[in-house]
C-alpha cells in the first residue's frame, strides 16, 4: 500500500517512519501549515449548525 506525501505529492511506501509524509521535512511543514491556520483564527469558536438541524429533523 502505498500513499502520497500531502506536501510534496510524492509516492510514499507505507513502512516508512514518516509515513504518509516522504520525510521529516515534509511532517514539519505539514505541522508549520495546521498552526499557522490556528493563528488566523484566533480564539473563534466553532459551530455546527448543519448538526443541530439535522438532531430537529430527527424529532419530527
Ligand atoms: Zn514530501
């Protein structure tokens, strides 16, 4: 089974210690790209309207 690197779209054979990232490098990105999505959005809660009116629909 094989995967590809999210960052750099290589093939990455599963096995590898950095798996589904080709390398360390490519994991540390990744990590970089998550907190720099937090930082634009500071503090901002998060709904999920989508749910709620779903739980309603489900009553009637
Ligand atoms: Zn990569």
């Amino acid at each position: 089974m094989k995967a590809k690197c999210p960052i750099c779209r290589r093939a990455v054979p599963a096995g590898e210690p950095d798996f589904p990232f080709c390398s360390p490098r490519c994991r540390e990105v990744d990590l970089g790209k998550w907190a720099t999505e937090e930082y634009r959005i500071p503090g901002e809660p998060v709904y999920l309207p989508e749910m709620g009116r779903a739980g309603q629909d489900d009553g009637e």
